[in-house]
C-alpha cells in the first residue's frame, strides 16, 4: 500500500503539472508560484544519498525483520512460495531463528510498519517539499502516518483484521516526525552541495 501511495504522489508532484499555468509568463498576484524542481531520474543532481538512507534502507529493514522473525503465515509467505523462493527464506530463517529471543516485542512487532511509515514519509514529503500548495504539501506527508494510525483504530473498532496496540500508535507517530525532521536536516545541511532541490523552473 505504502509503495502505491508513493508512486501516486510522485506523479503527481512532477512539476510538468504546473507547465500550462507557468507558460503564459510569470505569476502575478493571485497565480500558482513558481517552485524548485526537483532533478529526477538519470540527473547527476537527484538526491540518491537522500532516498537511499531514509526510504531504500528503512524499508528494507521492515522487511527483513517481518522476513527473519515474524510469522510465516503471513501473505508475504504466499508470495515467496508463488516466486520459488519460500525453502530459501525458510532456511535464512533457520540460520537466525536464535537471535529472535533477543529482540524486544516492540522492534518485533511495532517498528516494521513504523520503518515503512517513515520511508514513505520522508519520500512524499521530499517531493512535495517545494509545492506551492500548503494544503498539498500537507496532505501527502501525513498520508502514509495517517494510513498508519488509521488502520489501527480500524482495528479497533473490528472494520479490519488485526488488534489494536497504542504502540503501533505511538511507532506511526514517531517515525512521521522523525522523517520530517530528516528532511530538513538534509536539506538544510546539504542543499547547495548536492543540488538537492534543483534549480528554479523556467516558464
């Protein structure tokens, strides 16, 4: 869900979106601003460093924990029997099943959705970082925290499977601020350097 929300977001934060108001000259009182536009793809400039610390490698570790530790009746399991990778998994299981005792509850079963959380927090809120739109800006931050804390109060009150836990709670909370925060310690400790927030657009 979270990787369909942030591929949803980045289409829709391209500044080719604002092309047609910004072609009929510079904004005036009253018109959408210009903002920064951010290098994407096959740019020297795209903020690999950015995406690969705080949305690749959080997210990967969410799924190693629930891959090595969690339970192997979830659907993810279904998945690797489908690709033929399911007696492989099992036996990367086998291998660190001895940690597992040494993990806390709350990193076992709380932080994984919380990594996600903050991947795709720090995502969406990079690529909307420039957007003239509070409201926009706003909205696809806090999308992934509050599809998060939704969905355990949709526990709660039995509209889907699962049990609610104030961990999970408190996890989808923190983790959203913590990306945030982020943000803007790299951007403000490396704009200039690493280009990361493009150049302004041209009309």
């Amino acid at each position: 869900m979270m990787q369909a929300v942030v591929a949803c977001a980045a289409y829709s934060a391209h500044p080719e979106a604002l092309s047609r108001t910004q072609a009929k000259g510079a904004p005036g009182a009253g018109e959408i601003p210009r903002f920064r536009q951010v290098k994407r793809l096959g740019n020297r400039k795209f903020p690999w460093a950015f995406l690969l610390v705080n949305g690749f490698f959080p997210f990967v570790l969410g799924f190693a924990i629930y891959t090595l530790w969690r339970s192997t009746k979830l659907l993810m399991f279904l998945a690797y029997r489908k690709v033929g990778l399911y007696a492989p998994i099992l036996a990367l299981r086998s291998r660190f099943a001895g940690f597992r005792h040494l993990i806390p509850g709350p990193i076992l079963y709380s932080v994984p959705d919380a990594l996600w959380v903050y991947a795709a927090t720090a995502m969406l809120g990079y690529l909307w970082l420039d957007h003239p739109r509070r409201w926009a800006r706003w909205f696809w931050t806090l999308l992934p925290v509050a599809i998060g804390v939704g969905s355990e109060f949709g526990q709660l009150f039995k509209l889907i499977p699962g049990t609610f836990d104030w961990m999970d709670v408190s996890c989808y909370l923190a983790a959203g601020a913590l990306a945030m925060v982020s943000i803007h310690l790299f951007i403000g400790s490396g704009a200039g350097w690493m280009g990361i927030r493009g150049e302004i657009s041209e009309p």
